[in-house]
C-alpha cells in the first residue's frame, strides 16, 4: 500500500535522544532555549515559543489576543478540528467564513462580510501549506484592529511572496506532529510578532510562572495569571533540532514529488488540480485535487493499493461547532469533491509513477 503519510525521522534522531537521557536535564531546560534561537535563525524572526502542539499554540494565541466569553472569531471551516476547538475553550464563537475554490483557503471577501462589533480575531489555515491571501486578510484585520492568527501546521517552510510563513501577521502556530513535514514527535511553536504578547506567553505555557526568577520563590515570586502546562521539553526540544537540520531536504522532496503531480495531472479529464501560485511557496504538505465522484476515485486508488484522504472535513458540520452545514457557497460545491493524494519524503520514484499511473489511467 502507497500510505498518505509517513513519519520523517533523520537518522541523528536515535543517537541525540540517547545522549540527553543520559543528562540529568530532560524537562524545559538549556535544549528548548537552543532550538528556539534555531528555529528563530532559520526563518529570519523573533519572540518564538516552543509548546507541547500546535493546539496548545493556537490556544495561547487566542488568549494573547484578549479572546473571552462571547467574543467572536473568524474562522476557516475546512480544516482540523484542532484549529477552531480553542476558540470554544475561550467561550467564544467561531464564525465560519466561505473558502477559495482554487486554494481551499479562507476567502478575504467572505471574512469582511462575517466581521461584527464583536469580532475580536481572524484565524486562518494554510491549507496543504499553501499560503492564504495574506496581503487581503492583513487589510482588513488592519482596517478593523483585530489580530491575525495563522495556523501554519501544514505550513512549515512555506513562503509568502518571499517572506516565510512565521514572519508575517501577529500570532503564527507550527506542528510537530507525527506526520509533519517534519515531528519531535508532538510539539508546536507560538510566533508572536509582539514582545509583550511574547513574554506574557512565555509565563501562560507554564502556569504563569515565571522560570527565570531567581530569589526568594515564597515570598517575592508573584503569579499573576493562571497559565497552562503548554511548554516543550528538552528531549523533544532535542529531536525538533535535529529534524530541522533536514527541513530543507525534506521539504525539497515534497516539491520535487509536488512538481511531478502537476505536470502529469494538469490534464485528467474530471480532475481539477489546486493553484500553486507562482509568487507564494507551499509547505506542500497535501497536495489535494478536486474529483468528480469522489467514491469511485478513493476506490479506484483503494484497489490500486494506494490509500487517499480528505485529512480534515468542514468543522461546522461537528455538533460542537453547531452541527449544520452552514450557507458557504464554495465550501458546499467542493465538499463532494476533495480529496489527497499520498506525499511525503519517503515516497520512491517509482511510487510516485505509480500514482500518476494509475490516476491517468484508472480516470
Ligand atoms: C490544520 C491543523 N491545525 C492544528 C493541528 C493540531 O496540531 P497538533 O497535533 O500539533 O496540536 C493539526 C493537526 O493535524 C492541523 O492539521
């Protein structure tokens, strides 16, 4: 079977986890600290945050942003639950906008028509890694004096006209996930544009203390805020470094293999591939096509042994979130239509044939 997904382990993975359990140091330590000046390093920014998920991230983000009970925050339909779950953990509301047929990305004119006086965020997906209309989303969170908050887990390495994902709007969450373009197995990284946000998260991801302090922790050590146990610690901080000195590479595959798919299946009849902007680099962490009869495709890849998936399905339709299929124009068309197709570095050449194949072929 030609899997959707493989985990990336670099071979230094085993042999750098052996040597910090041999430390005596394997909580929130001097490896977190490294990999976060790393991490800053490598995508030319500041002020980021190790956290145990993207999850926890997008949930400290929130509560940076001053998001409380009856609040209201925009919000993509299609995507991981994850993404929108910490909006109710705020008693908030998401406020679902339409998407973008050629990109499945939150569509800016939708979220105009979605702000309200109580609009107090906008939080975006980057579907697949592709990167959102960030120049139309910034305007209007501008115009209206609200944060921006990506939700980049697909989106690691990815560029927007030049710029990485990570360096554009206030808050910015990465995954580490299993599936990631790379993982530390779980993790995440909160990128915050504003220092203050930034040193108030770094109290909020654990407890609300502050880790720093030295003196007397009884009677000057003041806990001003109840914060969470978000933090990273040091043997997944030591494996995320070691992922990221192959980031590159990996990423590099994934486009290679991304390059592939669109010149061979620019022209299947019934098969409709995403934009892939030319200005914008993906994380390509899906590369998803729309289908007519989806059923037939899943199974005409399933006899073929290779696995497809619609990954995350619109989060309206979850009874937390409601439970009814909301008036999204662009969403409900391509519903019955999207679907992925298998990418990720461990793909072979001869794998890559074999889909490619089989969908010219079988479609
Ligand atoms: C778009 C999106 N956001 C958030 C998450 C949650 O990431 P994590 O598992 O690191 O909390 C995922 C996980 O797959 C995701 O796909």
């Amino acid at each position: 079977m030609i899997r959707m997904f493989k985990p990336y382990i670099s071979e230094k993975a085993a042999p750098a986890l052996a040597e910090i359990l041999k430390t005596d140091w394997i909580g929130q330590g001097p490896a977190v600290n490294r990999v976060e000046k790393k991490f800053e390093k490598m995508f030319g920014l500041s002020s980021a945050l190790t956290v145990n998920s993207c999850t926890s991230a997008l949930h400290l983000a929130l509560v940076l942003s001053n998001v409380g009970d009856g609040d209201e925050v925009i919000a993509a339909p299609l995507t991981c639950s994850a993404t929108n779950i910490p909006i109710l953990h705020q008693k908030a509301k998401p406020v679902f906008a339409d998407i973008q047929k050629d990109s499945l990305n939150i569509d800016p004119r939708s979220i105009k028509e979605k702000l309200t006086p109580r609009t107090k965020a906008i939080l975006i997906v980057h579907w697949g890694g592709e990167p959102c209309d960030m120049d139309g989303i910034l305007k209007i969170a501008e115009e209206k004096g609200i944060p921006v908050i990506e939700d980049a887990a697909h989106a690691l390495g990815a560029k927007y006209k030049n710029r990485y994902i990570g360096t554009i709007s206030d808050f910015t969450c990465f995954s580490f996930q299993a599936i990631k373009q790379i993982t530390s197995v779980d993790g995440g990284m909160l990128v915050c544009k504003d220092h203050d946000a930034y040193k108030r998260g770094k109290l909020l991801r654990w407890y609300g203390i502050d880790r720093t302090f030295k003196g007397d922790i009884y009677w000057k050590f003041k806990v001003k805020e109840a914060g969470f146990k978000y933090h990273m610690n040091d043997v997944t901080a030591t494996m995320l470094s070691v992922q990221l000195d192959d980031l590159a590479a990996v990423n590099a595959r994934r486009r290679e293999i991304v390059e592939r798919y669109r010149e061979s299946l620019s022209n299947v009849p019934g098969l409709t591939l995403l934009r892939g902007k030319k200005e914008q680099e993906s994380g390509n962490w899906l590369f998803t096509i729309l289908v007519e009869r989806r059923d037939d495709f899943i199974k005409m890849m399933k006899d073929n042994d290779i696995e497809t998936h619609m990954v995350h399905i619109r989060c309206d339709v979850y009874p937390i979130f409601g439970g009814k299929r909301l008036q999204l124009p662009v969403m409900n068309e391509v519903e019955a239509n999207y679907i992925s197709i298998p990418l990720h570095a461990g793909l072979t050449d001869e794998d890559v044939d074999k889909v490619i194949k089989t969908i010219r072929k079988g479609w």
